[in-house]
C-alpha cells in the first residue's frame, strides 16, 4: 500500500505517459498535483487510488503510530529528566510492598516521609513514585535537599532563577519531591536559612492541599529537633509517615560482588 502523502511527488511532462501511471493499480493516469513554473506536478497515485477508504485508514494508522512513538519519547525524556541512571530499574514494582502499598493507597492530596536508615531505600522508592506519577502525566519537581538550598544560595548571585522564581516553582508544582532531608550531624539544628525555606515551601504546599514527598536519615524525633516542631507538625499532618529498617543494600550488593 503507498502512502501518498509521506513519500515523494512526482514531477515531469505529461506527455511521457507511462511514466505518469499510478503506482498501485499501474492502469489509471497520476493525479495532478498543479504546476511549479513550467513543470507540471503528479501525486503518485491516480485518483481513485488516493481517495480510497484502504489509503486512508493505512495513512490514519500511520499518523496515530507515529504520534504514540513521539509520546513514549516525551515520556522517556521526562524520566531520565528527573530519574538518574543509577536509579533506572526504580518501579513502583520493585519497592517494598508496604511501601507500595501505602504510596498506591493515600489520598491524593497527602505525601509520605520515607525515614530510615542508609542504604535502605528511601531514594529508590521516591524515584519509584516520581516515574509512576510522570507515566501518569504529571509534572514533578524532584530534589536533593542540599541542592534545593544551593539553588536557592546561587539564586542571589543573579545568574539563574531569582530566590522568588524558584520558592514559586517549589510552592506551586503537583508533586514535590525532597530527598535526604536534613543532612547536618543528628543532634545539630538546621541553619535558619533551612528552617525558613523549608517552612515557607511546606506550609504553602499544604494550605494549597498539594502533596510532598520526602526522605530522610532521620528519626521523626531528630527531625523535629533538627528543624523545629512548626516544621515537624506540618510535615505529621500533610504526611504519612512511614518507618523504614532494613540493611544497608548498597553493602548487600558489595557483598555479592566479592
Ligand atoms: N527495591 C529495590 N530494588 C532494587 N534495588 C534497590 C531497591 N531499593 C534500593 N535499591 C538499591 O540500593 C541502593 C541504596 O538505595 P537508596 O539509595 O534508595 O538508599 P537510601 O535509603 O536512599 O540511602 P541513604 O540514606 O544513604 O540516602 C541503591 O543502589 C539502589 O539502587
Ligand atoms: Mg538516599
Ligand atoms: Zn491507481
């Protein structure tokens, strides 16, 4: 079957005839096509052939194949956008069932804290989450809490995202992603710089019913202490939160390799 449409036209002097016939039924002149200067143009089929139901729906079948490939494309873009390739096997498939379970089973307005201990999988789970919800077309922000500060730091330098642009991106996208929450030695207090822009970020997103999910090496408790209790109300009340134990998996893989 020939696309007309998606292959070339033919050009030239209708007096050579034979060359001018219809590519598929071979029998009926080609369809003229109009004239550029002096040379007259032909489509390559004849009439009958390009109006015919089968043309169309080959053609139509064609136009919907290449549209679904220029979507998965998209969709691959926007997941290794925010997907790392250390974390490309990361599925909603592969994370601990009760972590699945309570990720697959919150409301759509509420986030979760992954705490737990290092290597246990709170950043592959929060990878997870993120390419199931962009499989589902949603737009997320996903961050390192260290490099949202830095952001935010070299915002004042002037050669990026104002300060302002940036806490407006954070506030304002579906769904917010934080990874390592609170890094500083677990009986230190986060800077005030941390605490205000944590604050400013999470009471927004929660007065606007907007879900946040985050991580963290850090108990519940060391989390209040670490930021303060304002912060840790907020994130109880707009999260679940979920406990997590279990070994080190990067030391797991260590140890089957040797
Ligand atoms: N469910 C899983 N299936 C396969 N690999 C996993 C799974 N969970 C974690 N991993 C792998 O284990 C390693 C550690 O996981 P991850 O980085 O998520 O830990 P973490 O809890 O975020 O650690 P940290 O507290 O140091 O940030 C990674 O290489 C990750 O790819
Ligand atoms: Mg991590
Ligand atoms: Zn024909």
């Amino acid at each position: 079957m020939i696309i007309e449409s998606l292959l070339k036209v033919d050009s030239g002097k209708p007096s050579q005839s034979d060359a001018k016939l219809c590519q598929q039924c071979n029998s009926r002149p080609r369809r003229p096509l109009g004239r550029v200067g002096d040379t007259e143009c032909f489509g390559l089929l004849c009439q009958d052939c390009f109006n015919s139901p089968e043309r169309k729906i080959t053609e139509e079948r064609t136009q919907v194949r290449a549209q679904r490939k220029l979507k998965s494309q998209k969709l691959r873009d926007a997941i290794s956008f925010v997907v790392p390739p250390l974390y490309r096997d990361s599925h909603i498939r592969n994370v601990a069932e009760i972590i699945k379970k309570t990720f697959l089973a919150r409301k759509p307005f509420e986030g979760l804290l992954l705490s737990g201990s290092v290597g246990c999988g709170k950043t592959y789970s929060l990878y997870a989450f993120a390419r199931y919800l962009i499989c589902r077309q949603n737009y997320v922000i996903f961050y390192r809490y260290e490099d949202l500060l830095s952001d935010i730091r070299a915002s004042y330098s002037g050669n990026s995202l104002s300060e302002s642009q940036i806490l407006h991106k954070l506030k304002s996208v579906r769904f917010l992603f934080i990874d390592d929450l609170g890094t500083t030695a677990s009986l230190n207090t986060e800077s005030d710089f941390s605490l205000r822009t944590l604050f400013n970020v999470l009471d927004h997103r929660i007065n606007f019913m907007l879900p946040t999910f985050l991580s963290t090496n850090k108990t519940v408790e060391e989390l209040g202490k670490g930021f303060d209790q304002r912060i840790l109300s907020r994130i109880a009340g707009a999260c679940q939160i979920l406990n997590l134990s279990g070994n080190d998996k990067r030391l797991q893989k260590l140890k089957k390799k040797y």
